[in-house]
C-alpha cells in the first residue's frame, strides 16, 4: 500500500533586522524632504493693519471776553482753560437709517427699511459748566446742549453729498458767568466718495487706498476722481506685473535667503540619513552573501 505524501512545507526564512533601522530611515527622510518643501513654499502672514483713528482738525476762532461786565477774569480763565480740553472727532457707521424704499426683487414691492453710510459727529471732554450751540455751512439746522451725559455731545448725519463745516460755540452755563461765549471753534467733515462703491474698490489691493475711502475731502468732480483711477489702475497693473515676473524668478532664492538655517539644518539631516541608509543597505548585502 502506498504512503500518502505530505505537502512539504516551505522554508521561513528568519526576518531580516536590518531592514528595521532601514525602514526608520526612510521615514525620517521622507518627513525631512516634506519640511524642506514646506519651509521653502510657506510665506510668512502679513501683519495686520491698524484701523486709522478719524480726529478732526479744528480751526478756532478768536472770543474777546476779557471786557465782560459779568464775569471775573479768574472765572474767565478758569472756563477758558477747561473749555480747552474739548475736542471733536468722527467715525463712519453704516447703520444709519434713511427711511423706506420698496424691495425690487419682490413680488408685492413691499416696504424695506433702508440703511447706509452716515458720519457720527463727537464733542467730547464737555464740562457742566457750559452750553454749546452748534450751527452748520450746509442748512439751517442749529443744535443747543445745555447738559452732557458722561462729558460728551454725539450726532449723526446722513446728509453727506458736501464737505459740511461745523461752528461751535461754547458758552459759561454758571450761575455767576452765565451766557458769556468762552471758545468758539470750526471744523469740516468729509463728504461721500462715490468712486468707493465702484468694483475697483472691493480688491485687497485696493480697499484701503486714499481714492477708495467711503469718505473724502476731495471736491473735484467724479469725472476727474475716475480719470485719476483709471490712470492709478493702469500704473498699479504694470508695476504688480513686473514685481510678479520679479517674484517668479527669485522666489527660491529668496526663500532660502530668508530661511538659510533651517534648510541647512534640513539638507544636513537628508544627508546624515542618507548616508545611514547606504551603511545599512551594505551590511545587509553582506550579510546575505554569508
């Protein structure tokens, strides 16, 4: 009777150790090759841009006061010193209600409030002691303050098609000084810039320029404000596309430049695993040759 034959079972060979040390090596070099791109194409994020602050210029206006029969000239320069410390600044808001239009892109047309840019005037550091009057080169429109919450006067105003200039009068509010003017002084706000809501504006590039501001002191007309940006925006393209060609021939170098050590460190460490593979990779041939 014949015996079965069994299969007969392959030979394992022994894991080579080698190839572990092996293995980390090329791991290492890989992350070391990862980083050098990186640090090669990464740039570094801009700062951050500070806000600019909108304080007014204020242009005063001589008070003859120093005849008055009412007051003493202590009191005089004691108002006189305090009435100093006021000053006037401005800030845009784009909140400002103008009323009720109707809504185009509904079926009815019905009623929609509408809110816009607007300027928001404010007198600040305004003792007790006095009263302001407030009149203006636009309209007819005066203002009369005879008490101030927390030291300050704030208004807004949405009329801003004109460079509006602001007169302001400070009087003595006290009982021994009372209606005598102690400082009068003018200042002027800017009017809406209408070349801020063109497509130009809305580029990074371009949001923060003087010509795109959302309020101006420049009275020249649109036609010559859109003229001045075309001719800006032509200059601006040519000069953005030589700095780019620049740019595209000296990005490596410049990179490198900037990040000497780091890549140093890097190509050093490439090197030294480099090195450890092909020791490795010899004494494993060795080894299988034995």
């Amino acid at each position: 009777m014949a015996k079965k034959v069994g299969k007969i079972a392959k030979e394992k060979k022994p894991f080579d150790k080698t190839y572990i040390p092996l293995t980390f090596a090329f791991i290492i070099l890989a992350l070391l090759v990862g980083a050098l791109v990186y640090t090669i194409i990464q740039k570094p994020k801009d700062k951050p841009a500070m806000n600019e602050t909108n304080t007014l210029q204020i242009e005063e206006v001589v008070v003859d006061n120093k005849n008055s029969t009412i007051c003493t000239n202590d009191e005089i320069k004691r108002l006189t010193e305090e009435a100093k410390k006021i000053t006037a600044k401005y800030e845009e808001i784009d909140d400002f209600y103008y009323g009720e239009g109707v809504d185009l892109n509904s079926e009815d047309g019905h009623a929609v409030p509408i809110y816009g840019y607007a300027l928001r005037m404010t007198l600040e550091n305004i003792s007790d002691d006095f009263s302001v009057i407030i009149n203006n080169s636009v309209d007819d429109k005066q203002m009369v303050y005879t008490s101030f919450e927390n030291g300050y006067i704030q208004w807004d105003e949405g009329d801003t098609f004109f460079i509006r200039t602001y007169f302001v009068d400070i009087y003595s509010n006290t009982d021994s000084c009372n209606g005598v003017k102690i400082r009068s002084f003018d200042f002027a706000v800017p009017k809406w810039n209408e070349i801020s809501k063109f497509d130009i504006c809305r580029l990074d590039n371009w949001k923060d320029k003087e010509i795109c501001k959302h309020f101006t002191y420049d009275e020249r007309s649109l036609a010559e404000k859109q003229s001045d940006t075309h001719d800006e925006a032509i200059k601006e393209g040519k000069k953005l596309y030589k700095e780019k060609e620049q740019e595209n021939e000296n990005v490596i170098i410049k990179t490198l430049k900037n990040r000497t050590f780091i890549i140093i460190a890097i190509i050093v460490g490439i090197i030294v695993v480099g090195v450890i593979i092909v020791l490795l990779v010899m004494k494993g041939r060795k080894n299988n040759e034995k």
